[in-house]
C-alpha cells in the first residue's frame, strides 16, 4: 500500500468512526431511559417520587408531612410493600429529564396530560379531572361592589385577553394552550414566560401582589389558592376538561399498569373522597393551616425551636432537622408534655436522666433542647469506639436514646451469632432488635438484658429517619432560594 492510498485509508477510516460514534450517541440520547420497572423498585424496596412543594401536594404542617398526591404515593408506596423516598424538584423545566434518568420513577406534580408530553413520558389513569383558568386580579375596593358591578370590571371571556400580558412558566401546558387561543380568538396575547423553580401557587400569589396581572392555573388549584388570597378572580375557564395525572418512564410499563390498577380501585373508595375532600373541599382547615407559624410553606419553620437547634446542634455534629424530627417523635414540640412514668419536656426526660443533666419539669425549653444534645451526645461517644462511621452510627443513638443500650448490645450479639453484620443498623441489626420479644432471641445465651418490645424502638427510628429527610426537604428548599 502506497502512502497515498494509506492517507486515504486512515481519513476514510476516522470517518468511519467518527459516523459510528455519532450514531451511537444518538441512539444513547434517543434512548437514555434508565432501565428500572417495577420489579426493580421492589428488589430495591424504595419507590423514588419527584414532587414539588405546594399547598395541596406536599408541605410540613406541625411538623407532619402532608399533602395529597404525597398522601396517594404513601398509599400506594404500601400497596407494592416498599419505602417511598421523596425528591423535590428544583425546576420544573427539566422533571422529564430527570424522570428518564433515573433520579425519580414517577413524577406526581400535578401534571396536565398532553400529546407533547406523551412523546416524552408514560401518563397513568387520570387522578383528577380540571379545566385551566384565567387568574386575575379584582379591583381595589372590590368587597364593597355588587356582585354585578364587580364582574364588570373583570376579564368575562377569553377575548377580553386580547393585547394583554399574561405570565406563565414556558414548559406549562399554560403556555401551549395560551399559544392556541391566540389563533382561536383571532388576536394577540402578550406571552410573557418564566423558567425555572418557579411553581403555580407561586404567580397567583404575585397575581394577587400586584406583581403581574394575570395568569393561568388548574382550577383545583386555583378555588383553593382564592382561600389563601381572596383578591384574585378564577371563574373564567380558558379551556375543556383536562386531565390530571402521574408521570412515569416509557419502558416502566409494569409499574404504570400496577399503579393504574390501585389507583381505579382506590378512587372507587370512601377514602379517596375523604381524601380529595381534605385538600380541595376543606377552606377551614387550609385557613387554619396557613396562618399557623409551623406551616412551612409560609412560615418557612419547622418549629418554634428551629433558631435554638441551628445553634447548638454543632455539639452533636448532626443536621439540626434530625434533632427536630426527633423533638418531634418525643413530645410533638410541646415542653409541657408529660409521658408516662414521669417523662417530661420537648426530650422527654426521665426524671432520674433529667437531673443528671439539669432539666426538671420548670425547665424552658432551651434547656431541655441543651440537656437533650447533651445527652445524646453522650450516647455518640459511648457508640463511637464500636461504630465508627458517623452516619451509621445515628440509628444506635437514637435507639438507645429510646430503650437504653444495653438491648441495642444485645441486637448486635444476636446479629453476629446469626451471620448479620453487627456494625450495620438496617435489615442487619435492627432486624434482631424487632424480634428481641421472642423467646426464641430474648433467651439466647448471648442476650443479657432479656425481653424488650424491639418494634416499639425500631418504628421510634425509624419514624425519626424518615421524618428527618422530610425537614430536610423543605429546609434545602428554602436555603436553594
């Protein structure tokens, strides 16, 4: 072979593979979907949720969390017998991105069904059925006017859009529908968009602020948000009845059948109505809530104690928010609680501890938070030569916060003798714990403090765990903006 047919040979070749590899990033591209369906989910026992703070989706009200799509994934998370782990969405233009990429196996943000969405994602059965509606602000002074002059001076048909500003986020049904209506009324609306984190509640309440004039919400959401904000106006449907529902990958085609399947089953149910009913029915319980100081979504506190455990948390090393769930566990932020056999205060003291520590039933709460730092930090250290790793480590403090340590000893004595891991706290450690009441584990030769209800401690821990992730949820949020 000549030079010159060996440059040839060694161009036509790059070209080659320069055209192999574009084709094969291409393809990865067209079909980057994580592959995991239901059968996956429940070998790794954790359904993984995006979904976005809202006052009807997902919030923490006196330290709960709460909400009705968070309800209806908990619900159906036990149906199919796994945890469900929730990821908040931090923009909302990019959740089928993150969906197909694994970071979530279902997206329940309230989402509207659209053909542009279907080329991108799998819709399950519809959870609702809404229509979008225009939201505008009523006059000043609007509570004087009659019923008849007030409508007056408000937007009565889609027509009356015509040269006027609306704002929606671009990545919304809102917008898409807005685009047609222009075509449909024969004039031009002034589209203005916005990116991001950014969420419905969001722009009725600058609605209602004087921020921007108008614009377009689900009219479930928006009957609910003029609870909330009374000066705004949504009775002026710009659209037919649309479908709301969850979204899930396309090759998640067991777990989009599994879930359709629960969810008609369910929506036949009394319960689902009580459900439905506690979120878009209930105007006294959403007023009660959203003037209460522990409703997050306003108030941006977990607690009244959250200044109080930002400082004095470092003496622990732990996250504060996993202080607080535990405050919560113990007394639901009340100091006044009194528990059986005398415990007292936001930790819960028992007496004989209490004094070790300097707290009694007149203590404040600041010190009860101070004492209760103090003596779980006590337990850190007592864990701290057999557990080395700091996070792993937290669930044998906690545990021993809760039944002492010497039952955690015994677990860990247990799950060595039956071929567990004696330093790992989940489905190791807890396990024998769990089963501690059994005459079988509680009376083996290696157990020295006999009996205990080790489901009371291990729901105690638990509960406190995933409560923590709650907190931490809403506190990430806050501190992202």
């Amino acid at each position: 072979m000549n030079k010159l047919h060996l440059y040839i040979f060694i161009l036509l070749s790059i070209f080659f593979i320069a055209c192999n590899n574009s084709e094969s990033t291409k393809t990865l591209s067209e079909n980057n979907l994580l592959d995991r369906d239901l059968d996956s989910i429940r070998v790794q026992g954790t359904l993984k949720a995006l979904i976005n703070y809202s006052s009807t989706n997902y919030f923490i009200y006196k330290g709960i969390p709460m909400g009705f799509e968070y309800e209806l994934l908990k619900k159906y998370s036990n149906h199919i017998g796994v945890k469900l782990e929730l990821i908040p969405i931090k923009n909302m233009d990019s959740i089928f991105v993150d969906l197909n990429q694994g970071k979530g196996d279902i997206v329940a943000a309230n989402l509207t069904i659209t053909k542009e969405r279907l080329n991108q994602t799998n819709f399950t059965h519809p959870i609702l059925i809404t229509q979008q509606v225009l939201v505008q602000r009523k006059p000043e002074g609007w509570r004087k006017l009659k019923k008849s002059a007030l409508k007056k001076q408000l937007i009565q048909s889609p027509l009356d859009l015509i040269n006027k500003e609306v704002t929606v986020r671009k990545s919304s049904s809102f917008y898409n529908r807005l685009k047609n209506l222009s075509d449909e009324i024969g004039g031009e609306i002034n589209i203005k968009t916005v990116t991001g984190d950014i969420i419905m509640e969001e722009l009725i309440e600058k609605v209602s602020f004087h921020e921007i004039d108008y614009t377009i919400a689900d009219k479930n959401l928006a009957l609910v948000s003029q609870w909330q904000f009374p000066n705004i106006d949504a009775s002026v449907a710009i659209s037919s009845d649309q479908k709301i529902a969850w979204t899930t990958r396309k090759n998640s085609d067991s777990l989009t059948t599994s879930i359709n399947k629960w969810l008609i089953d369910f929506q036949q149910t009394k319960k689902f109505k009580i459900l439905y009913n506690k979120y878009f029915k209930n105007q006294a319980g959403f007023n009660k809530r959203v003037n209460h100081n522990s409703y997050t979504l306003t108030s941006g506190s977990i607690s009244p104690y959250d200044k109080i455990l930002q400082e004095n948390s470092s003496k622990l090393y732990w996250d504060w928010e996993l202080i607080a769930a535990m405050i919560y566990q113990e007394s639901h932020f009340n100091n006044n609680a009194r528990g059986w056999g005398g415990s007292f205060g936001l930790m819960q003291f028992m007496p004989k501890t209490g004094a070790k520590y300097g707290v009694d039933t007149n203590s404040s709460a600041k010190e009860n938070i101070i004492a209760g730092i103090n003596y779980l930090k006590y337990l850190d250290n007592y864990w701290k030569p057999i557990i080395s790793d700091s996070t792993e480590r937290i669930p044998f403090v906690l545990a021993s916060y809760n039944v002492g340590p010497g039952h955690i000893l015994d677990a860990r004595r247990l799950a060595e003798k039956y071929g567990k891991d004696p330093f790992i706290w989940t489905n190791n450690v807890d396990f024998y714990l769990q089963n501690k009441s059994k005459a079988r584990y509680y009376k083996d030769d290696v157990v020295r403090h006999g009996y205990c209800k080790g489901n009371i401690t291990f729901k105690y821990v638990n509960e406190i765990l995933i409560r923590s992730k709650h907190y931490k949820n809403i506190t990430n949020k806050d501190n992202q903006n």
